[in-house]
C-alpha cells in the first residue's frame, strides 16, 4: 500500500519545493531539537541530492567521515520514493555493511524513532547468502558435525508439509547461522549452477520467500552493489524466459561506499568454469535407463574437461596472488575446442533423452543450463580477444574466471543511460577532489559532483604512526601492539597477506585474534564490538565498518594497498597511458583513505593508527602523506 509523503503538497509549490522545505525543518530544527548535531556539510549533500533527483542526474556525493551521509541521502530517498510510488534502492558495498545500516540503532532506526515515520525498510540480499534446499539435503547426506543439525533445526516445519506455505516466514538467511564457517556454509548455500525455475522447492525456499517479501517494499529495498549487478547482468535474459527480474523496478538508487561499484560489476559480468562441477553434474546424470550414446557423451566430456584441467594447472604463471595468470599453449586451446564440440554433441543426445523421460526434469534442466554457459565461456576464453580470465579459487574449487574488458560500455546501456537518478556516497570517491578516476573507470560521461570535508578536528583525537621496518618483521611488530589489549583491526591488502600473518603468529596467539572467513563476518564484527574478540584481522572491511567510541580504538594497516600483480588489474594497466599515476596510485590512495576512516566516526572517538611499511613501501611515503588527516608520526 502506497504510503503518504511526510509533508504536505499544494497546488503552488511543486514536490521539489515542498521537500525543500521539509528538510530544512528536519535537519535544522526537528533533529537538533532531538539531539542530533547541525551540520552544514550534511544539509548540502542533502540538497545536492534534492538537485540530482530533480534533473534525474548521476551525483557524485563526497562527504567526510561524520557527515551524516545516511540520513543525508534517506530523507530525499524515502520521499521520492513515496512521490513516484516506486521504492528506492540502496545498494551497500557487500553484506556486511547492510546489516549495519539496518541494525538497531542504525540511521533507519533512528529516523523512525525521531520523526515517527514509518520506513518500509525491506533487504535484498544476494542468491549465496540464502540457503538451498536442494544442496542442504544432499550435504546432510554426507556431514555429520553439529553444524548441519544447526541448519536442519532452523527449518520451519511448514516447508516439508503438504499443503499451503502461509504459515511459513522467510528464513535461511547467511546471517541466521552465525556460528557456520564460510567454507561450511559453500556447501550448502545457492551457487549459479542451481536452476530454480524448475526446481520443485522453489515455491517452499527461503531465498522465494525472500524476493515475494521484499518486492512489496513501498520506501527502501536495500541490497548489496553484488546483487545489483547480478539483477542488471540477468534482468534481460529472465523476463525472456518468463521471470521477474531479480529487483523491482525503483525510483531512484543510491551507491553507498559507491567506489566499489566496478568491481562488482566485474564479478557480475564474469563466466566461471569449476574443476569439478561438471564431473559431479554429470555424474547425478547416469542413472539406469539412459541411452549408451548419452553415457558415451557424458563419459567423453568429463574426461576432456579434466585433460583441460590439468594443462591449464601446467599453463599457470607461478605466483602469491589470488588470481592466477594463464600461458595459454596450444594444447590447452586445442582442448578447449574439443569441450565445444563435445558439449554440442551431449546436448544433442540430451534432446532424445528428454523424450524417454529416465532423468528427472530438473536434473536435465540444471545440466542443459550449465552447459550452455560453459560453451559459452569456452568459446570466449579460446577466442583470444579483449577479454581477461584467470584461474582463482571459489567456494574451495580451482575455477576459470573469463571476464568480459568493458563493462564500462555494459554498464553505460544498462544503468547510467536510463535517466534515473543515481547517487554514489562515499567519504572516498576522488583524488583531491578530482572525480575523474571513478568516472572513466565507469564510464561516466556526465555527472555531478561535490566535496565537502569532515566535521572532525583530527588533530584532538587521532595520531597516525609509520613503522618502517622489513617485510619479515612486520608480525612481530603487530604483536608488540597487541600486548595492551586495544580494540585492534588489522587491514590486509589481500586474503593471501591476512593468511601469510596467520600463519606467522603463534598459536596461543592466534587464539586470541578473529580472522574473517573463520565465521559469518558480521557475527565476528559484532563480538568485537561488544568487547568479546580484542582483534579483528580483515582484507573486506576497509570501508563501511562503523564501530564508534571504545569498540575500536587502533587501526593496524599492515601493508599498503596496492592493487594485485593479477589479470584484471593487468588488463587495466595495459590500456593506461602511465599505470601508476592511472591505476596503482588512485586505486592505493582511495583504498587507504578508507581504511582510515574506519577509526574515526563519531565526535566522541579517538585512537591510534599505526601503517607498517616495508623497504619498498617506505618510498611511497610521498604518494600518502598528502592524503592523511593528521601529519604522521614515524616510529
């Protein structure tokens, strides 16, 4: 049910008028009045996005840490999206950070609380953060620790039951099972290969469940920028096939930690080919009653794909990083060819095979699915044009990732050109306030922008120290910090970096420090904030983590944030004019601004942060020191 705007309309003030007014009352006398600061910078950005909605632009929204950014960009938001009577998207850099924005005692809550405004405020979450039936029953099959008991307990009992699904709430949520390590949940979540329109739980899953309850949102759907890409990436090919796209159709969107946007259109718009998915695919397909050709088939690809495998482990360019570079020699190309071939000639068999009706629908549909896309990768992959791929570990498996180069074009057609007001909001989005590197790296031709600084005085509350030292030294270093028992996060450049630490530190140590991916990270952040965990080592929570007063109180950044030596970020060097001034050092500097930031984020907070810099980062000292908020102390 459409909800009504939270101020008056008349006949001679238009709606951009009236919401003027609105929020001058709001933030210049109802908030104060509450106990809420009077920020100016906060205002502008409100007006600045009141501009952007009404000339249907994209803004670029710099504001300093302390701004008040989201209650700047949510009082413009909900009332546009009332106006128009679609909702508004916020899109969070990932999980994380959604649930933070929507905790109690979040912006939202607060809103609600001061105005008494009633904010239909529902989550879109990724596909891998719900729980699939299909894969928990064949995980049940096989494990045995408490953990998969956890899960089966949490099922409503409504969602085996013959008969209507009413009673049934959403569940099967990422969040829902704190306890659950990622690894773990990898075997039961849903992953790309699943093919739900025919799946016969699919009106039982909680992840359906889910999409039916946010839909009818009338103010915010909030999801992560993944999930936006996912629903752009797959919107078209959906409503061909008869689906409804992933996300409703909203009025406006606004880009939180709106930095990160390209890289989740890169992991969107990429083809993923797993060492042993089709094996195990294939291999649910042999069942009694199945044609000796169709066997033959199936056996031929299977032994192909792992002659694939194993030359393009031969084919890698030794390295620590976590995309692998590939050589591609002839053999490996020529194996790719023979998969093409060898997937046309299954499906052509599958054709009879769905006429004598011996393997289930949906296992044939899934397999039908997944072969289509695999073709498809193949054929880009042995193509040898602009695209980048590489060889990387997800979910646990060796996997192929082929990516496309210009998403900036994908993302110019599908997003920037439909007249729809975009906001991106980051206290990190230029280079001393130079926007130009997040455009072009978008593709974003015309836009608007502003900068406005933090309200915080620096110099009260923060001092920034650097440790020159060797490489090798940089864990005992750490652990000399850790004796005092601050409220510590370590940032990691990389998840190969964090792990080499671990690895480095003593085990009694290691007892005492959380590491992301040992649990759903959310959990491990708020154990940490509640005092529980003393040290939080990470290499995602570089923007977005917001843990005010004592809950944190020193920021470790062990190494600079240099992007990787890997495929993708060659690709982008190949085709700048000078990499390091267009590629390391913005993609460096913005990085480490907001790892800053993690530290600093009400009035009432202070701490330490300490930067370990190694021989060859110590001569980068220039490239930051221009850029921090306080003048560095070196130790």
């Amino acid at each position: 049910m459409r909800k009504s705007l939270p101020f008056a309309l008349s006949k001679d003030r238009s709606f951009f008028d009236s919401l003027g007014d609105w929020m001058g009352d709001v933030l210049y006398d109802e908030l104060p009045e509450k106990g809420f600061e009077c920020r100016d910078e906060q205002i502008f950005m409100a007006y600045q996005i009141e501009q952007a909605l009404k000339e249907k632009n994209v803004l670029f929204a710099e504001a300093g840490v302390g701004t008040g950014k989201t209650i700047a960009y949510l009082l413009p938001a909900i009332s546009y999206a009332r106006y128009t009577g679609k909702p508004a998207l916020i899109a969070c850099a990932d999980e994380t950070l959604i649930d933070q924005l929507v905790k109690e005692g979040g912006d939202i809550y607060k809103l609600q609380k001061t105005l008494g405004l009633d904010i239909d405020v529902r989550l879109a979450k990724s596909r891998d953060q719900y729980l699939c039936l299909k894969r928990f029953e064949e995980a049940e099959k096989v494990e045995s620790d408490e953990w998969i008991d956890d899960i089966a307990f949490s099922i409503p009992d409504g969602v085996y039951a013959q008969g209507s699904m009413i009673a049934v709430h959403p569940y099967g949520e990422r969040s829902d099972y704190p306890t659950v390590s990622d690894e773990d949940w990898q075997k039961v979540n849903y992953n790309s290969i699943m093919q739900c329109s025919v799946c016969d739980l699919r009106n039982r899953c909680g992840q359906t469940l889910h999409r039916s309850h946010y839909r009818k949102s009338t103010d915010l759907v909030i999801c992560s920028q993944d999930f936006l890409m996912e629903h752009l990436a797959t919107k078209e090919s959906r409503e061909r096939e008869g689906q409804l796209a992933l996300l409703p159709e909203v009025s406006m969107m606004v880009l939180d930690e709106g930095h990160l946007l390209e890289y989740a259109a890169q992991k969107a718009m990429t083809y993923k080919v797993q060492a042993t998915t089709i094996v195990q695919l294939l291999e649910r397909l042999m069942v009694d009653g199945v044609r000796e050709r169709t066997l033959y088939a199936m056996e031929k690809l299977q032994d192909d794909h792992e002659l694939f495998f194993d030359q393009l482990r031969d084919d890698i360019v030794a390295s620590n990083e976590d995309r692998k570079r590939i050589n591609k020699s002839k053999t490996l190309l020529a194996y790719g060819k023979q998969l093409i071939d060898d997937v046309e000639t299954l499906m052509e068999e599958f054709v009879f095979e769905s006429e004598m009706y011996m393997i289930p629908e949906y296992e044939l549909n899934m397999a039908e699915e997944y072969l289509e896309q695999y073709e498809a990768s193949l054929r880009i992959f042995i193509a040898q044009g602009d695209a980048v791929d590489w060889l990387e570990e997800t979910d646990g498996e060796e996997t192929l990732v082929i990516m496309p180069r210009l998403i900036t074009e994908v993302l110019a057609e599908k997003l920037f050109s439909k007249k729809l007001p975009i906001v991106f909001s980051s206290a990190t989005l230029s280079v001393n306030k130079d926007f130009s590197y997040i455009a072009y790296s978008l593709g974003i031709r015309d836009y608007q922008s502003f900068s406005v600084p933090s309200p915080f005085d620096y110099e009260e509350v923060m001092k920034i120290y650097l440790h020159e030292l060797t490489q090798r030294d940089k864990t005992a270093r750490v652990q000399q910090l850790l004796r005092d028992g601050e409220q510590t996060l370590i940032l990691f450049k990389s998840k190969q970096a964090m792990l080499n630490f671990k690895a480095e530190l003593p085990l009694m140590e290691r007892m005492y420090v959380a590491f992301e991916g040992d649990r759903e990270l959310s959990a491990i952040v708020r154990d940490f904030q509640q005092g529980t965990v003393k040290t939080l080592c990470s290499y995602h929570l570089w923007e977005g983590l917001d843990l005010p007063k004592e809950a944190l109180t020193r920021v470790i950044i062990y190494d600079l944030p240099f992007p990787p030596q890997d495929p993708l970020f060659d690709a982008k060097r190949t085709f700048a004019e000078n990499p390091f001034e267009e590629v390391e050092l913005p993609f460096m500097q913005l990085r480490l601004q907001q790892g800053m930031g993690r530290l600093i984020r009400t009035s009432n907070d202070h701490g330490d942060i300490h930067i370990l810099l190694n021989e060859d980062e110590q001569k980068q000292r220039a490239a930051f020191e221009n850029i921090v908020a306080v003048v560095p102390e070196i130790k």
